[in-house]
C-alpha cells in the first residue's frame, strides 16, 4: 500500500485552511472579507429582529434598549456595520461583474503556459474598493460628527 497517496484526512487543514491565504492574491483575501462580513450581516438580521421584538414588552423596556443603542459603543458598532455592508455590497457588485464575463477581453487559444484573467480584473478590483473605502469614510463623517 502506498503511503504517500493523499487521503481526505490528510488534506483536511479545518479554520486554518479557511481563513489562511498564504501565497494567495488580493483577491482571495476579498473573498474572505465577503464570508466573514455575510456572517455577520446574518448575525446582525438575527439580532435586529430580537431587538424589535423587545418592543412588545413596553414603552419603558423600549426607551432604555434605544437609550443603550444611542451611546458611543453602540455607535463604533453601528459604523462598522455600515462598513460591512457597504463592502460587502460593493464586493459583490464586483464578484457578479466578474462571474457575467466583464473585463475579460477576447478569448485566447490555450496554450501553455495559460495566461490568467486576474490582471485583467485587477483594475477593476482597485477601483470598486477605493470606492467601498470611499463610501466608508464618507459614511463614518457622517455618523459621527452630524
């Protein structure tokens, strides 16, 4: 039996291998940044419709939870909410730009070495997140200093 032969077990790498992106490129760390930010935009439903609900239980119990949401914590939160959503949309935007085929020229005979794509999205990536990073910093203005 050979023992170098690769089995599932040994290629199994658990959180590490989904968070790690050693010799990756910029846009695998994007990928990551749009996992981590959709579970937390679920997390944030989740927690948006608990927090409505405590409206059955008084108008007391109500004005102290949006007493709590109005101080500075909350307002950190709050703001970087935003920026998980903004990227998150604004990534996606770019993800579904990609998968529909723009940017990527005319097609090429393949022959190897085959050429990637990726340069050819790359333009694309840096200004769709200098626009998220943008849009972020607008949005922190706006939310502290009204």
């Amino acid at each position: 039996m050979n023992s170098n032969k690769p089995t599932a077990y040994n290629n199994r790498l658990g959180i590490k291998g989904w968070v790690y992106a050693g010799k990756y490129t910029f846009e695998r760390y994007l990928y990551l940044g749009h996992r981590l930010t959709g579970m937390g935009l679920i997390a944030y439903m989740l927690l948006h419709i608990i927090e409505t609900a405590n409206r059955m239980r008084g108008v007391e119990a109500w004005e102290g939870l949006m007493g709590l949401f109005a101080s500075w914590p909350f307002k950190i939160i709050e703001y970087l909410l935003f920026a998980a959503a903004v990227f998150h949309a604004l990534n996606g935007v770019r993800l579904l730009m990609t998968e529909l085929g723009f940017f990527l020229g005319k097609p090429k005979e393949p022959v190897y070495p085959y050429s990637s794509s990726i340069k050819r999205h790359r333009p694309l990536t840096y200004i769709i997140m200098a626009l998220a990073g943008l849009i972020i910093i607008l949005g922190g203005s706006s939310l502290f200093f009204p």
